[in-house]
C-alpha cells in the first residue's frame, strides 16, 4: 500500500518548515493549498519544504513548490527545498527545468 500524503508544521525563529511524506498528487491539492496559506501566514524569513520523506511528486507537488516560492519572494523571504529528494521528485523538478529555480538542499551527489 502506497503512503498518503502526510504533512507537518514545524516553527523556530525565524523558520518554518513545512515536511511532506508520502506521496503527493491531485487528490492532495486542497491540503497543499491550505498548508502553504497557514505556513507563509507569519511570513517566516525563511520556508523549509523538507520532501526527504516524500516518495512521489507530481505537477501538483511542482505548482506547490513555485507558489511557495512565489510567495516567499513577495513577502521578501527565501524558500529551500531539503531532501534528499526522491527519484521521482528529482526527475519532476530536473525534465520541467525547475530544479535550478530552487535552493535545494541535502540532495546529495544529485545537485
């Protein structure tokens, strides 16, 4: 059995982290919405969308990911995606050319 999307919020100064596991997909873009609204709310300088956990992503975990980023420029701040990331997602973000949209950390020898 695949995992369902799980997602968790976690808040230091000046940080919010945001972990995703599971697997990620239409079925979960409400929730991605609403966790995004909730974790750029305080406008943290910095976002932290922590996939090391994330098995399988699609356009839906990609228009997540430029969205939090969009919103984090806005509000002056800065969003790092922490992996390392999953085949699957590093595959997504590198066939749309997106990889390099974004500060991608502990990827290992893949970045």
């Amino acid at each position: 059995m695949v995992p369902s999307l799980q997602l968790d919020t976690l808040v230091a100064s000046g940080c919010t982290t945001l972990v995703i596991s599971g697997e990620c997909d239409q079925d979960d873009v409400e929730v991605l919405e609403q966790a995004l609204t909730v974790a750029v709310e305080d406008s943290p300088p910095v976002l932290i969308v922590d996939v090391s956990h994330l098995l399988f992503g699609d356009s839906v975990l990609l228009h997540f990911l430029l969205s939090a980023q969009r919103a984090q420029t806005a509000a002056g701040g800065r969003l790092e995606v922490r992996g390392p990331l999953a085949p699957a997602v590093e595959r997504l973000l590198r066939e749309t050319g997106t990889y390099a949209a974004f500060t991608v950390t502990g990827a290992g020898d893949a970045a």
